[in-house]
C-alpha cells in the first residue's frame, strides 16, 4: 500500500523510490518494496510454464499445459469426484485484485471442499470472533492511530511487519505521532521485538498467555465499574456471563502463569479503562496459539465494553472507496463449520479447512482422498506446519500444479510451474488492504510494463483453466479476451457504487491515490447487537481455566518472527534483502543457553513433529524459557531454482511446528508456543556421547 515511483528505461526498472506525496505512504517504503525490480528481473524467476519430465524441468507450451492440467483434472474429478483436488490459495492473493479474484475463479470451477489457505496459520481466530462478536467475520476494525491516545498491543511486530490488519503507511512515523501527543503504547511480546523501541512499555508474556491475560484485564475492568453497564446493554448482549466468567481469572492467579506481575496487570487495565481515546490491538502472536479464539475474542469485547468499538480514538471500521465485504459474502459467505475435514473433523471457515490436515486428506485411502493439488501463489511445505510429512504427501499426488514466481519448496514437487506476472505488468488496486488503512485512501496502479516473457497474469490462468475444467475446452478467443478485464470492471463497479462515489477512471489519473479523510465510526452499521458471550468461545473457557490451574511449564518453547526484509518464504531470493547478517539464528535467552552453549554453537532443535539444525544466538530479548525461530527459511533443497535464498543458512521452523496439534475450536495451526528440545551438536560424535 506503498506509493512508489519506477524509473523504467526499455524493459528495465533502475530505480524504486518511496512516493513523497503518496496520500498513505507519504515517501516511505519498506526495503521489500525497493527490492521488487530485483523480483522483475530475478533469473530464478520462472519465465514460461514448466512440466516434470523423467530427468527434470522441460519448458512447455502454454496450451499444452493447460490441456494436459485440465485433462487430468477432469478425470480425476470424473473418477472420484470433486473433493479429490487439493485448493491451496496462497497469501499474496490478500495483496493481487487479479490474483484474489483469481482464486475466486479456481475455487467455483473446482468446486471442491478441500480448499485451504493461510487463514489457518494466521487470521482465522480473528475473523470468527468478529463473526461471533459483530456477526461479521469482515467487522475488523483497525485502531484509529490519528487520534488514539493508548495503544494495548498485543502479538504484533509493525516495526518488522509495516502493520498487519493496521495499514500504517508510514508505521514509524504513525507510532510517532500517538506519543509526540502525550499517547501512550504497551506492548505484551515473549521477545522484545524491534517494535518495543516504539512503545513506552513492553511486557514479556508467555506465548498463549493472552487469553489469561486479557480475562484478568476483564476482571478488573468489572470489578472497577469501569464498564458501564447501561451503555454496554444498549449495544450488546452477554455482558452479566462475561463478567461472571472473568471472575476466577483475577490478576494474582494468572499473573505468576502468564509472567505478569499481578499489580502490572491492574494498572495496564486501569490506564486502558482512563484513557477514552485508546484500544487493545492484536495480531498474529495472539492468533497463533493455543488459545487464539479466545484471545480474539475478548480483544473485541473489552474494545466494545469499555466503549471503543468503532468510536474516534478507539478502533474504526473504515470505510474502504470499493467494499469487497459484500462481495465476499456473495462468493465465500460468512460461514463456519459447514462440513469437517474427512479424517480428523475439522470446521470449514470461510470455506477452508485447516491447512493442517492437509497431509492426512492426501495419505488417507477412502471417498474424498486428495489425490491432485492445486496451489495459487503459496508455498505450504513452507508455511504450515510438519512441512516435511506434506512434502512427501505431496510427492504422492497424481498431479500437482503450481502458479508461482519460482519453483520453491512446494512448486518442486510439482508435474507443472505455471510462472505468474509481476505486480508492474499486472496492475495493482488493493481490494482487501484497503479496508484496514488507518485513513480512507483509495490508489490505483496500472501496469507500467508490458511482459516480454511468457509468464500470465493469475487471473488469465485462473479463468482458462476454470474453462478448461468446466467445459472441457478453452473458451473462444474474443470472449476469453473480454473476460481478462473482468477485475478491473468488478473494482470500477465497486467503487462506483461505494461509498465515495468513485472510478477506476479517476483513480487512474490520481497518481499519488485519492486522500477520503480520516477514519470516521458510522453508527448506522450497527444494527445488531454485539454478542459479548457467543457459546462457540464461551465453551473453550474451561480449557483455559485448566491451562491456568496447571500453572507455568518447565520446557522450552518456540515462537516466531519477522524481519523487515524478509517476506515468509518467497523473498529471500533477492540480493537487496538477503544480504546482511543471518536472520534465522535461534534467538534464547542467556540463561536458557547456559547448559546448551554460546553464540555461534550449532544446535539440535527437536519437537514432536521433527528436529532441525540451527545456529544458537543468546539474546536478552527473549522471555526465560521461550525461543525463536522465523519462519521461510530452510530453503537449501531448492538452492538449484533459488540460487540466493537456497545459499541462506537456517532450517524451517515449520519442520518443527506440529501439523496433530491444533487449537480445538477451529483447528488453527500452533506456530507459537511448540515444546522444543535443545542439544549441542558436536561434529563427529555421536549424541548418545553428550
Ligand atoms: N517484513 C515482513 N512483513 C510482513 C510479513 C513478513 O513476513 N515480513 N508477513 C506479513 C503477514 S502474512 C502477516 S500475517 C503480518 C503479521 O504481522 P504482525 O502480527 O505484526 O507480525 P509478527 O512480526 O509476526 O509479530 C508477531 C509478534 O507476536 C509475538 N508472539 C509470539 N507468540 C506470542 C504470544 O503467544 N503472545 C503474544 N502476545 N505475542 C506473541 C512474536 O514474538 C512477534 O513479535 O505481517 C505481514 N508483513
Ligand atoms: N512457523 C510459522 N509459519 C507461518 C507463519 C508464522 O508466523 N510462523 N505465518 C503464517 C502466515 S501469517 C502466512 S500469511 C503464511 C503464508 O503462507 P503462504 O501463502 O503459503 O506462503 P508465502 O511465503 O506467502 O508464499 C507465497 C508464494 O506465492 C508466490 N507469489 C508471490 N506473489 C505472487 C503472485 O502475485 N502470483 C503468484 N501466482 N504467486 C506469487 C511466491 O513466490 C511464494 O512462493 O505463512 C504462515 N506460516
Ligand atoms: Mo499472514
């Protein structure tokens, strides 16, 4: 959501620079936005589609491809029905309009109910809270940083991420700004990330502690009246059972469990509760845990009882110029638990199931056995959890077909790489992020380029492919054209009819995007009342409350994290971001490391689901017991088609991270918060020797 300015001579882009008078960004970019002339001209890159031969990659024409792909995928969908090809839609599907709708596309033309996609390893305890909480899993508000006064921040990282859920624009300069005006910022974090530099506190927590966490912020909330009760009954409903349930959660109980001084968690609660331009904000840490929907959930309810819920100061649902919630819920709905996963029973949501059952759909005989996979700008042996058992799943399949940039860690186990454009040939209108700005801005890029190779653009494979598979043929040449500009259409339809009137036209010319004002709360969006106890979380409770009964673990756990220049597994191959020092060192806290070794020391990291080498770094930046792994790394065995990540030291963190346990309530992935074990790795000796 950058504003960038290309310097493009011929084919060449030779310089990106930020967009001084971009209404977001104002000028400033990440180092990843600097390195997408590197991704334009990468020689890794895939410039035509490939096809597995028996002794490796051999070029192939497009129509083949796809006639052999559809082919195949008709039989195997005539043979054992729909349910038996895989749908992987990838993350930057979030950030393409042509590659969101594109997924669109491939979804209704498979029509299969193993679809998957990183909800499972990210977002989902938040969208169900907000449809249990609003009744809107796309009710998601983001904190109103133009005036907020107090920020709670719980599990988020913007000075590594840029703001996830929060478009910033200038995340430095937005977090600036709160405390130059006499705002204060805490942070609750295992690791004390780069962010921590921008807040006035930070608080080490054990990883899934914040559903404790923020039921003994509830209680003394409740307990301080400083919920009003008349004026949350007006809104909600459910407000006498939360507080009931937050009674046993008091601050001197959970506090010795989550690693938070109780008198800390009172007077986070009190200057929460005194400051009315303030909200709690949540993000990924909080969701990838063992306790993520509950987590979720009550970040939104203490936000609507202390009155913050789309309010100036508080979070904001802002008002996007073309509003791609109606359409979601035309095409995927606003749904939860419509069918299970075969084998483990799993809850659809949203009309995926969770990626961690990926690999036993795949290995598992019966009706409904994947037996083809379908992957849209993704990477899931990188990115969900035990990769390496999905590899091998993987390789069993029938027919696997990538659309990517790169043969990666997924794509290698491919039978066809279709190779995908870049955003400067394709155009770029962020559908989805624009709905999580911190200020209403609408921005349209057209392509600057055009491409000289024979890469497609994912709408244009999307809607071939979906012809192929439904009629059996391609579609005539004029309609098919006409169809490529359907995206386009869509978005100008949608902002016509948006709420600021606008046209693919007129942002078009407004190079520097159009500025809509700040973020302003809309009561008539309200019609309903928010639900503050949905039985669906409420039932969880009990778990937690055993979790607290059992107090702290002895054990080592892992947790994540992200670098500003690193984007999960694909950008490692550009030498802008690469470079530097190694980023995938295992982070431990020096007293952790005392029987293990010093930094340097190579280590064994072993969990239930697989072990790994990494290189130990001590860091006082880690809480006492927990340490640290980014995920995206481990790239060596693709190093012949990613020449640069493939050279990059460090394993996967997701060989580690454990695809049997998941949070009950939606089957979310636990990246954070995975029992490991630690060894030193002593070259030529045997380790029944240590
Ligand atoms: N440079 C860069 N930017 C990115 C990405 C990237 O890979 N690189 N990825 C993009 C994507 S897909 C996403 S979803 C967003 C994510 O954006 P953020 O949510 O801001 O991402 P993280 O940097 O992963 O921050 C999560 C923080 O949670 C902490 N944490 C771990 N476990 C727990 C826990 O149990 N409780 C609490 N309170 N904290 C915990 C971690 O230490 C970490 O600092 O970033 C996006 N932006
Ligand atoms: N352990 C651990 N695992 C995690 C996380 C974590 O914090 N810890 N974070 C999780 C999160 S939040 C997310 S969102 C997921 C991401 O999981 P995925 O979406 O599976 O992975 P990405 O690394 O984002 O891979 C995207 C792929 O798309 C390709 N690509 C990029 N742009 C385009 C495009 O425009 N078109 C096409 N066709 N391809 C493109 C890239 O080359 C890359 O191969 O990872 C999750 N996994
Ligand atoms: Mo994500």
């Amino acid at each position: 959501m950058c504003g960038l300015r290309v310097t493009v001579e011929g084919a060449r882009v030779t310089k990106i620079r930020g967009d001084a008078d971009d209404v977001l960004s104002h000028g400033h970019v990440c180092p990843k936005a600097i390195a997408l002339g590197e991704l334009l001209h990468d020689p890794d890159r895939v410039r035509a589609p490939l096809m597995r031969g028996p002794v490796g990659w051999v070029p192939v024409a497009w129509d083949r491809a796809m006639s052999d792909i559809a082919t195949k995928l008709r039989r195997i969908r005539d043979d054992h029905g729909p349910d038996a090809v895989g749908l992987y839609i990838g993350n930057p599907c979030v950030h393409s309009h042509r590659s969101g709708l594109a997924s669109q596309v491939l979804g209704l033309a498979l029509g299969t109910k193993n679809r998957f996609d990183p909800n499972s390893q990210d977002s989902n305890p938040r969208l169900f809270a907000c449809m249990q909480v609003h009744g809107d899993a796309l009710a998601m508000a983001v904190p109103d940083l133009a005036r907020t006064k107090h920020l709670l921040m719980l599990g988020a990282n913007p000075a590594a991420s840029c703001g996830s859920q929060m478009a910033l624009g200038d995340p430095k300069a937005r977090f600036r700004d709160v405390r130059a005006r006499g705002g204060k910022i805490v942070l609750v974090d295992p690791r004390r990330s780069e962010s921590a530099a921008w807040c006035d506190e930070h608080h080490f927590i054990r990883p899934g502690g914040d559903a404790a966490l923020l039921f003994a912020i509830l209680h003394v909330l409740f307990r301080e009246r400083a919920v009003d009760a008349l004026a949350v009954d007006a809104i909600a409903t459910g407000r006498e059972q939360l507080a009931r349930l937050s009674r046993s959660f008091s601050p001197s109980r959970v506090g010795p469990v989550i690693g938070i001084a109780a008198h800390e968690i009172e007077r986070m609660a009190r200057e929460l509760a005194a400051e009315p331009m303030g909200s709690v904000y949540a993000r990924v840490g909080v969701c990838q845990n063992e306790f993520g929907p509950v987590a979720a959930w009550l970040v939104e309810v203490i936000n609507v009882v202390l009155g913050r819920f789309d309010r100036e100061g508080g979070v904001i649902l802002p008002t996007p110029a073309a509003d791609v919630a109606p359409l979601g819920r035309l095409l995927i709905g606003n749904h939860h638990g419509r069918w299970r996963s075969r084998v483990r029973g799993l809850p659809e949501m949203l009309g995926a199931i969770p990626s961690a059952t990926m690999a036993e759909e795949m290995e598992t005989p019966g009706d409904g056995q994947i037996k083809a996979l379908v992957v849209l700008a993704g990477n899931p042996v990188a990115t969900t959890p035990n990769g390496p058992r999905l590899a091998k799943a993987i390789a069993g399949l029938e027919l696997v077909v990538c659309i990517d940039y790169y043969v990666q860690e997924t794509a290698r186990l491919a039978h066809y790489v279709l190779p995908s454009q870049h955003v400067f040939e394709t155009g770029n209108f962020d559908l989805v992020l624009s709905r999580f700005a911190v200020r209403n801005v609408a921005k349209y890029s057209p392509p600057i380029l055009t491409t000289e190779d024979d890469t497609r653009d994912d709408f244009d494979i999307a809607q071939e492919l979906a012809a192929r598979v439904l009629l059996g043929r391609a579609l005539p040449r004029a309609l098919s054209e006409r169809l490529r500009a359907m995206p386009e259409r869509v978005i100008d339809w949608l902002l016509q009819h948006g709420a600021h009137r606008l046209s693919l036209d007129q942002l078009a010319k407004a190079e520097h995007g159009v500025d809509l004002g700040p973020i302003e709360p809309s009561a008539s969006r309200h019609e309903r009342r928010h639900v503050l106890a949905p039985d669906a979380l409420v039932r969880d409770v009990p778990r937690l409350e055993a979790w607290v009964d059992a107090g702290p673990g002895d054990g080592l756990v892992l947790i994540g994290r992200r670098h500003l220049r690193s984007n999960n597994s694909w950008m490692h191959n550009l030498p802008a971001l690469a470079k530097g020092p190694d980023r995938a060192r295992l982070l431990v806290h020096p007293d952790d490391a005392i029987t293990i070794g010093a930094t340097g020391t190579i280590v064994r990291v072993t969990s239930r689901a697989g072990s790994v080498e990494a290189v130990l770094e001590t860091s006082d930046t880690m809480m006492r017991g927990v340490v640290s792994l980014p995920h995206g790394f481990g790239q060596s065995e693709v190093n012949g088609t990613l020449r640069v990540a493939g050279a990059l030291p460090g394993p996967s963190a997701n060989a580690l991270t454990d695809e049997l346990v998941v949070e009950p309530v939606l089957g979310t992935s636990i990246l954070n918060g995975v029992p490991v074990a630690l060894a030193p790795v002593i070259r030529g000796a045997s380790s029944d020797a240590l």
